[in-house]
C-alpha cells in the first residue's frame, strides 16, 4: 500500500498518511468546493488502508492527528467518517489508537467540536492547545 499525501491549498487540508509508520494528519482548513469529491476517494483508500492496519500490519501503535482551523458542516461528516474508521482498528486487536485534537488558545469552539466527535465516538481524544504564529 502506498501513502497518500494531498498538498493543501486555500480550501483544502494538507492530508498524510503514512501506512509504514501507522499515522495521518489533516491540518489546515477545510471548505472544498465540492466535499464529496474531495474526500471521497480518501475515505475508500483509507478504509483500504484500516482494512491493512487490522489485518496484514505489524505495527502496534496508530496516531491521527486534526489539526484544523476551520472546517465547514460538509467537511464534518468526512472527517467523522475517517475518525470513526481509525476507531475500528483498536477494539478488534492489541493494537492501540490515539487521536490527537489540536485547537488555537482561543477558539473554544474547536475544541468543542473535537469533544463532540469524541463523544460520538466513545473514544477519548488528546487536546493540544496551541498559539498561532
């Protein structure tokens, strides 16, 4: 399997997955013109992916990292389903999971929103607080 990196741009997160090292990242922010074309073929090949992960990888440790300073309510339900398909890999195996939800000194509400996707999926998240420079 090959990793998947997707440059950001004005509208569209920087997206990495490393298959070897069991870690992804979305950062920058998120309103595509069109979501579901944005994100759709990145979830199929990341559900390919969790499917390796489970299966066929040796690896031990998986981290996801978000670290978004927008997204739109389109983008949201494409980052839950990549956050809810990282949540299968643990429950089925010894293998462990962490998720990291970055958030801005100020912006409360980001955190918010990473507390909700948490509680959604019973899964407890790690929040680093940052400051833009």
């Amino acid at each position: 399997m090959e990793d998947i990196y997707i440059k950001a741009t004005e509208k569209t997160p920087e997206i990495v997955i490393k298959v070897n090292e069991g870690y992804v990242k979305i950062e920058g922010r998120s309103l595509p013109e069109n979501v579901r074309s944005f994100y759709y073929p990145i979830v199929q090949d990341f559900n390919r992916i969790i499917e390796h992960w489970k299966k066929e990888s040796d690896l031990e440790d998986f981290e996801f990292h978000v670290k978004l300073g927008y997204f739109n309510s389109s983008s949201a339900k494409f980052i839950l389903d990549l956050l809810m398909a990282f949540a299968t890999i643990e429950p089925e195996s010894y293998k462990q999971t962490k998720i990291y939800w970055y958030y801005e000194e100020e912006d409360i509400d980001m955190k918010e929103a990473g507390i909700q996707i948490a509680d959604l999926l019973n899964k407890e998240f790690e929040y680093v607080e940052y400051t833009e420079e």
